[in-house]
C-alpha cells in the first residue's frame, strides 16, 4: 500500500500546467482555527503552506500567519520548558548522579533539539522536499471538476466514506489506498462517481530486505509529476464536512515487485484526465483508463 508520498504543492503551476482552479473556501476550512483548538488540528505539507503563504489567496495566507503565529508561540514556550529542564539536570548532576537527571537531560536535550528543527521549518520560506512528503492524515491539494471547471480542493489522505460513521476512520485504517480489485465492493459509491487526482512526484513503502523491515523511495522516470488515480468523499453529519480521498492501488510493474512490494498507485495519462474527472459512471471506460495508464520505470532507494 501508498502509505507516504511526496506531492506537487506548488498551486500556482498547476493552475498554469493543469489549468485548475483553487476553491478558496475549502482552503479556508483547513487553515480556519476554532478559538481553543489545537493549531495542528488539521495536518498540512509544509510544502503547501509556503507556496499558499507566497502566493495564495490574502484571506488563506492570513491565517496560514495566524496558525504559524500560534504554533510558534507554543513551541517557544515548550523550548524555554525543556531547556530549563536541561539546565535543572545538568545542575542536580554536579551534586549527584541520579536516574532522573540523566533521563531528563537525555530526554530533555532530544526534545530541544526537535523543537529547534520545527521552529526553523516554521520561519524557512524556500520548499524542500521534505516539506511535501504526506501520509494519511495529511490534507492534500486534491485535482477534482465541477461545473465542468478542474478544481483543487484539499482533502484528507484517508477516505471516509459518505454515509459511514466516524469510526471507520479506526475501523478501517488503511482506506488512504483502494484496490482495483474492490472498486466494484467497498469503494462501489465512489467508483465512477467522485473521482480526483493526486499530483506526486514519488510514494514511498516498508520493505523487507534481508529480515530488515525498511522504508524505500520509489521515483518514476519521467518529466513531469506523476497524476495518480484517486477517488473521493464528501461526508456530512451534524453540520460537520469532511472531504477525503484515496489513491488506487493495482498490481505492481515487475521492479517495485522486485524490491519487495506488492502494490502500486496508478499515474494516469493527461490525455485521459477530463474522462477520469467525469466518469459518468462508466465503469468499463474507467477501467480502460487505468489499464492505459502512463508506465514509468520506478527507480528505488532506502529512504532518508
């Protein structure tokens, strides 16, 4: 299964190259922050929010500000706790050595040093390609038509289907990937009804190798991003919404099975996205879609 991927944020070329279009209400809900919630509520790319804070609509970089303003805030008072906390065990040392303080400048001493690397990517204003690595969870800028126009829409990487309660979520926590073979099963509401797009530039996957369990990167070669096959939901209950997608998995090409994993997500031609976007429900046409799917050669290495 896709667990990780890394995704192409940068929103204003896909509007350019994809001729799409930003809902910027959607993107509204994901940065809005509820007075007393948690700013790391909804989970976002990094990646994204730079681009978004540079070239975004005013009223999403606004609070995209507001979010990052308050992260910072409760990072800088969580670092200012454990460095005290560092400085208290290096002290109760120099008296004697006791378990506690060695623990608390080991543990202490780790948490400084992660904090320090969150506040850093917080204030970096240039995109690495860490910052666009996602997992389930991650909302993601998400390829969609409506009115007959490509929309981008940011929606969670885990599907929750319309109608299902909110402890599939639990229940059924690999439903970031639908298999082809169960298109037609689980996933018959969403099969050639709500289909989207992922823009992804490689996906990652745990491997055995040599009794070792290991995260591997796998890269297509091709020019440009991978338009990976996905469907999706809109959920509604009790005035709360959720849009959620997953990507579709198939049976892998022979050199992913080779280093070790049995599925793969499926990069469609650009020839075929308006058709995929508009499925109509027509499930024969879907599935010649993904047969004639765009076949890189996935270079592979041990993940950083």
């Amino acid at each position: 299964m896709c667990y990780s991927a890394e995704v192409f944020t940068e929103l204003r070329k896909l509007e350019r190259t994809l001729g799409v279009k930003l809902d910027v209400n959607e993107f509204v809900k994901i940065y809005f922050i509820d007075e007393g919630r948690n700013p790391y509520k909804k989970r976002t790319p990094r990646g994204m929010d730079i681009d978004l804070l540079q070239h975004g609509p005013p009223e999403v970089a606004a609070l995209i500000r507001e979010r990052d303003s308050l992260t910072l805030s409760e990072l800088e008072q969580e670092l200012f706790k454990q460095v005290k906390r560092v400085a208290d065990a290096q002290r109760a040392l120099k008296v004697k050595e006791t378990k506690k303080a060695l623990n608390d400048l080991r543990i202490g001493g780790n948490k400084v040093d992660q904090i320090k690397a969150k506040i850093a990517s917080l204030k970096r204003t240039e995109i690495k390609s860490s910052d666009n690595r996602i997992y389930p969870g991650t909302y993601v800028p998400v390829v969609v038509l409506e009115n007959g126009n490509r929309v981008v829409k940011p929606m969670r990487y885990q599907c929750r289907l319309a109608g299902k309660p909110a402890f599939y979520d639990t229940k059924y926590p690999g439903t970031y990937n639908a298999r082809r073979d169960n298109l037609e099963g689980f996933w018959k509401g969403q099969f050639g009804h709500t289909h989207g797009l992922m823009v992804a530039t490689a996906f990652y996957e745990h491997v055995e190798q040599d009794g070792e369990n290991i995260i591997l990167e796998f890269s297509p070669q091709m020019e440009a991003p991978m338009l990976v096959a996905c469907l999706w939901s809109r959920w509604e209950k009790d005035g709360e919404e959720l849009l959620s997608f997953a990507a579709i998995t198939d049976d892998p090409p022979a050199e992913v099975a080779e280093a070790g994993h049995d599925r793969c997500i499926i990069p469609i031609k650009p020839e075929h996205v308006d058709a995929w976007l508009d499925p109509k429900g027509d499930l024969t046409g879907m599935y010649a879609i993904l047969d004639d799917r765009e076949r890189p050669y996935y270079e592979h290495r041990k993940a950083a």
